[in-house]
C-alpha cells in the first residue's frame, strides 16, 4: 500500500508539471496558408496571386506570423514565388504541415520536462507558422515561432531544392526538437549589437545542447554534429582565431555558401563546449541554468563563461 501511494503521488506530480508547462499551440497560420495556396493556383494572373496570398494569409496573420514577418522580412511577393517554384515539395509538405496539432503531446512532455531541469522557465506561446524556406525557426517577444514548412523529414519531396534542403530533410530529428531549440532561445538574454562569434555560437550551440536534454538524450542528427565531432581538434584551431570577431559568415547560417559544404559549424562549436562545461560540472541544474543564463549583452560576460568551462584547455 505504501509503495503505492508513493506511486500515485509521483504520478500526481507529473500531472500536475505538464498542466502547468502546458504550452498555448497556434497553428491558424497554417490554415490560412493553405486557404491562399489553393486559391494562387485557380489563376495565372500574377496580380490575382499576390492579393490572394496578402488578403488570405498575410492580413490574417497571428500575432506570431506578424513578429516573423518582421523578423524575416517576408513578402506576398517571396512567398508566391516559392510556392510557383517548388510545387513538388509543397505538395508533399501539405499532409505534415495540416496534421501538426498530433504532436502536442509530445510538445508538452518537453516543456514539461524543461519546466523540471529549469525552474525559472518562463513559458512561451508556440506558433506554427508558413515561412518562404529560409529559416526553420526565431523567437520574438517571448513567443517561439516555427516556419512549418521546415519540418520536413526524409519522405518530403526535395527534388526541385538545393542540396542543403535535402540534408536536412533528411536529418531533421522532430518537430518537437525544434520547438525544444527555439523554447531555450526565449529565455536567454537578448544578444547585444557587436556581439562576438564566441556569443553567437553560443548562443546557437547551447540551444541544441538543453534541447538534447529535453528530448532525454535524444541525439541530434544534424550533418554539423557528425562533421563537428569527426574533425573538433580542426575546428577548434580555426575558431579560436575567430571568437572576437563579429563576422560569422564562416561560421553560422551560412546554408548552401558554406566552403566544402559544411554549414553552420558554429552551431557544432557552443554545443561541444557547453556539453563539455556539463558533463565537468558537479551541480548539473546549476550548469543548465549557468547555459541558459549567459548574458549575451555582454561579451566580457560571454568570455567569462567561456573560461570558466575550461574547454580550451581541454582542447590544449
């Protein structure tokens, strides 16, 4: 009986953490997409396609969309030309895109769970929006904002698409990875204007890392992990060079521009460093919320950080 009641109050608690990591999932976006999208192909009238995609979609947009729209820059214009140019690829996108809302469950579980190793979580709200293929996710005032079209997975027809696409496609871990990766992005400290690669990369890689943690271990799959891990002594030697400069061309979002075809090796460099400053450390809530808290509107606090995960002499 005692071991049973032990049981239930466990069980009880979890409950009672995912009730109140329970996450506010907008995906109205969505549908007003495909609204548009079904209605730019009855014409071939340029002029009748742009207003379908304002009017549809773009002057209906969330609260969301309208932060991503001015984050990203998108237009009526850009979007009707992807959606001209890879008709393929939106075809096949359509059914995951449609169906997002199945994986709420497993949205929760990792607020939950982020709830749990992060106690001063400041819940986001989610929105799943329909960005024009450039971008898999941001946040912005506390929200996190997904471009759905990016969840792409090795079933989504890639053919009419660049190389790197098919990549990613190919190794993209989950929706819910995504989400765990933007979710840790809302509550760092907002990047100051000159910041350092050292703090971009950080600010990159550690959201892989906690996302990690949050998917219990799940790993990434992402081709500049696999790369980054094969050839780290390499790119160590090459980023130390680097980490006070704010270029990061070499480094992040460099897509298809990449030299050898490696993009976003930054990403690898502040997830390898912040697993390191972890797996060293005693206290691991303490590590997860020393990650979470770098204040990026400083790069002397940055740098701090960085020296105090010993990772450059581990790499000596």
């Amino acid at each position: 009986m005692k071991h049973y009641k032990l049981t239930l109050i466990s069980t009880l608690l979890v409950v009672n953490l995912i009730a109140q990591s329970e996450a506010k999932i907008h995906t109205e976006d969505i549908t007003n997409f495909w609204i548009a999208y079904d209605s730019v192909l009855t014409t071939n009238q340029k002029e009748k396609q742009i207003k379908f995609v304002q009017t549809l979609y773009v002057d209906k947009a969330s609260l969301g969309l309208k932060d991503f729209i001015a984050a990203r820059n998108f237009t009526a214009d850009e979007w009707l030309k992807d959606i001209t140019q890879v008709p393929k690829f939106w075809k096949s996108i359509r059914p995951k895109t449609v169906a997002i809302m199945k994986y709420k469950q497993e949205i929760n579980a990792v607020m939950a769970r982020f709830k749990q190793i992060y106690p001063a979580l400041k819940q986001p709200d989610i929105y799943f929006t329909m960005g024009c293929l450039r971008t898999g996710g941001t946040t912005t005032h506390g929200k996190v904002l997904i471009a759905a079209e990016m969840t792409g997975d090795s079933t989504t027809d890639s053919s009419e698409l660049p190389e790197w696409y098919k990549k990613r496609f190919k190794n993209n871990s989950g929706i819910a990875q995504l989400v765990a990766h933007e979710a840790v992005h809302t509550q760092q400290k907002e990047d100051c204007k000159d910041l350092f690669l050292l703090g971009k990369c950080l600010g990159e890689g550690s959201c892989d890392f906690i996302a990690e943690l949050l998917l219990n271990g799940r790993p990434y799959k992402f081709p500049y992990l696999t790369y980054g891990k094969a050839h780290e002594k390499e790119l160590y030697n090459k980023f130390k060079e680097d980490i006070n400069k704010t270029d990061e061309s070499d480094w992040l979002y460099n897509g298809t521009k990449a030299s050898g075809g490696q993009a976003d090796l930054g990403y690898f460099m502040g997830y390898t460093i912040c697993k390191y400053y972890y797996e060293t450390t005693k206290n691991k809530t303490q590590a997860i919320a020393d990650i979470i808290d770098i204040d990026y509107s400083s790069n002397e606090a940055v740098q701090k950080f960085y020296d105090k995960t010993k990772y450059a002499d581990k790499m000596k």
